[in-house]
C-alpha cells in the first residue's frame, strides 16, 4: 500500500453478535466473563429484524451476519454501500455439517437442497448483497486468523485508490459443537487457561466521509514474516496509548506476540479475546472493540492485562493480529476529531 | 384422504422450515406459490425431493411440479395416484 494515496478512512458505524450482549457496548460497562470453554453466541430476537417467512431458510450465521449488517447499514445511513467485504474462516460450517451428515447417512440421493445451498463461505457476503440489493463489489477472504483482516485490507486499498467511498465490511463465523471438538483436539481453544472458544459476527461501515465517524483508520499494514516487521511498519503518526492484542492463552498464539513486543511502541498492553472469544474471525471483534474504545475516548479496566486502572482520554490504539505466527496486521486506530 | 392431507401438511412445514405454522394455517386448497403460502423456487426443489423420500414418488418433469404442487388438494390427489411407498 506503499504508493497509495492517503485518503483518510474512517469507521462510521460498527457492531456485533458475539457471546457478550448483542449488538450492544454494554461490555465496556458490564463485560461478561466466563469459565466455560465453548460458548454459543447470545443472538438478538432476529423476528425484530428480519421476515420470519424470508429467515426460515437461513442458518444461524447467515441471520447473524445479515442483522449486524442491516443495523450498521441503518445506524450508518448509508444503506447501499458501494462493496461489501466479508471475511470468514469456516463458512456456514453448521450448514456444511448438516448437508455432509445427510449425505453419510442417506446416501447422495435426496439431500436437501437448502443446506449445499448455503454450505458455502461466500454464501454470507452475497446473501448481504442479495438482501440489500447492493449490486457493487462483493468479495469473501477466507484466510484463517486473518480473514476479516485481509476483507479490511481490500476495503482500504480500495478506498485508497479512489474507487470507492464507502465499504460494509464484516468478519462472520460460528463454531458448532462437533468443530469445537476437533479445534479443542488440535489445542486452538479448550485447554486450561485459554480464553472460551466464542463465535463471532461484527458488522462496520467504512467510509473516506469524516462526519460522526467512531474513529479514524491511521495505518493498516500486514507482513507475511515477522523477521520483516521494520521499524517503517510500525511508524506511527504520533504516540499510541495502548496496545490491542489477540493474547488467547494458547502457548504458540501469545509467543507469537510477545516474540514481536519489543518492536511495538511502548503502552499498555490489551486483550479482547478473554471477553469475545476465540475464533477465526475474533479479529474483527477486536477492531470493533477498538472503534468504541475511540468514540467514547476510555479503555475500560477489564481490557489491560497488567490490571491496572481504566485509561481515559485514549486518542490512538495500536492492533496487533496473527495467524500461526506468521501474516502479521497492524491497525492504527486514531480517535476522530 | 384426510389423512394424507394432513400428513403433507405437516411434511411441508417441517421441510419448509415454517416453524411458526401448524397445519390448520394451510387450506387445503389455497395457492402455495405467488399468493397463498407465497413460496418460491426452492421450496419446490424441497417439495420434489420431500415427494421421493416420503412416497417414492419421482417428479421427471419439472413442468408438471406447476400442476402438482398447486395446492395440498392437488399434491394429495396425485400422491395417491402415483405412491410408491
């Protein structure tokens, strides 16, 4: 993105349906916290918002990631963005689970055609797309940890280039009982001491207009390999009050942000997954965790790991993200003047 | 007669997904697309493949699905014609 214009970018609105209260920033003020290692998202009453006789076909996720849409849409008055951006890890895994687990049991004759429908991981961004009827650029990532962070990126070198205004970019993924087992094999979630394994659908409307925005993206950066973060990487316009990590409690996911500690600029240390989980997409719960840190200008408590005091009067978070050690994100994040 | 009515009644809610239905809701001769129940071309690719599991009842001609699946009248009147199972 090195020769890119710097167009300024902001975030207008954002939200989320994840295992704190729905679509809600009530967890600044009341996070919840939990012991359990799995925890289903706590979903909104979906009646409110969608067509009980349009959403009978839709799964969990689909109805998640349209609501959080539709309400950054309204909150944002921007209501056909000119892309929609989403990044996903798994997809409709509960959908591709049902429609494979008919197939074992009943052979491939008469399945259901509902479920190979909505199976697939771009079935969420054109679903937004089709609902909206936003007829602009549609694009899915599915990279793993970085997922969301890659939809980010696309949506911000766009912007950049000139090409568009504004952007819907969200991060969706849910997490079933037989996938959570296999994730909890493989040490990802549900060992001692790692933060619950926590569905998430986040929802934020990007926009170069700077009018009531919750904050400002400063600098997005990713690097493949860590031996090349530089100090250019990590250059930032001015002083960072805090630092947002995706610590997990998972050994080899912390070390991977510790080996980089000290290349980042000196603040407070964050976490964000202790409250919203552990998932492919939980970076987009981070991202918007930040955004409403800006906008109401406090870090609450809960969030710093050295546990100390709230921080008040935060102009600029650093976000730091990574999959498998390796695609490092770094997100400046600056509180809108 | 009654019966199978009510039987695709309660076959069609369960593999529409009308969770919020009971089978007294659907007349037996109201229109199950357009006006009427108001479903859509998916639901009759539900309702074909419902047919073959349920009454081994194959449709092969995808125009016929329009007469067939009329109302639960005409669906009950053609399952009883052609049942297999």
């Amino acid at each position: 993105m090195g020769n890119v214009d710097r167009r300024r970018i902001y975030i207008k609105r954002a939200t989320h349906i994840s295992i704190q209260s729905p679509m809600s920033e009530s967890w600044m003020r009341e996070p919840r916290l939990t012991r359990e290692s799995y925890v289903r998202s706590e979903d909104p009453q979906f009646r409110e918002w969608l067509n009980p006789m349009e959403s009978r076909r839709l799964s969990n996720i689909l109805k998640r990631a349209l609501v959080t849409a539709i309400k950054v849409k309204r909150d944002s008055g921007i209501e056909q963005p000119e892309a929609v951006i989403t990044g996903t890890g798994l997809g409709c895994i509960e959908n591709t689970e049902l429609f494979l687990n008919q197939l074992c049991r009943e052979g491939e004759e008469l399945l259901k055609p509902t479920y190979f429908m909505q199976s697939t991981h771009n079935t969420v961004s054109s679903l937004i797309g089709i609902n909206g009827k936003i007829h602009g650029y549609n694009s899915t990532y599915s990279h793993k940890g970085v997922s969301f962070d890659s939809a980010l990126m696309d949506a911000i070198v766009q912007m950049r280039l000139g090409d568009i205004n504004n952007a819907l970019v969200t991060g969706n993924d849910e997490i079933t009982p037989t996938y959570f087992s296999i994730l909890k094999r493989s040490g990802y979630v549900g060992q001692e001491g790692q933060v619950p394994a926590g569905e998430a659908s986040v929802a934020m409307m990007l926009t170069t207009d700077a009018e009531d925005t919750l904050c400002e993206i400063e600098d997005f950066k990713m690097v493949y390999r860590k031996e090349n973060i530089g100090e250019d990487t990590l250059n930032t316009a001015g002083p960072v009050d805090a630092i947002l990590m995706g610590l997990s409690g998972e050994r080899s996911n912390d070390e991977a942000y510790r080996d980089i500690e000290g290349k980042l600029p000196k603040a407070p240390i964050l976490r964000y997954k202790h409250l919203f989980g552990e998932s492919y997409t939980a970076s987009g719960l981070g991202v918007y965790a930040a955004a409403q840190m800006l906008k109401e200008g406090t870090v609450p408590a809960v969030m710093r790991v050295d546990g100390g005091e709230p921080i008040e009067g935060v102009r600029r978070i650093f976000v730091v993200n990574h999959s498998d050690g390796r695609e490092y994100t770094f997100l400046t994040m600056r509180r809108a003047e | 007669m009654e019966e199978l009515v009510l039987n695709l009644k309660k076959q069609i809610i369960e593999a529409l997904n009308l969770a919020d239905m009971t089978p007294e809701d659907i007349e037996d001769d109201a229109p199950l697309f357009g006006e009427g129940l108001g479903l859509d071309s998916i639901d009759a690719l539900e309702l074909i493949v419902m047919m073959e599991r349920e009454y081994g009842i194959r449709i092969k001609d995808p125009s016929a699905g329009k007469e067939i699946f009329k109302s639960v009248n005409t669906m009950a009147e053609f399952v009883k014609a052609n049942r297999t199972k």
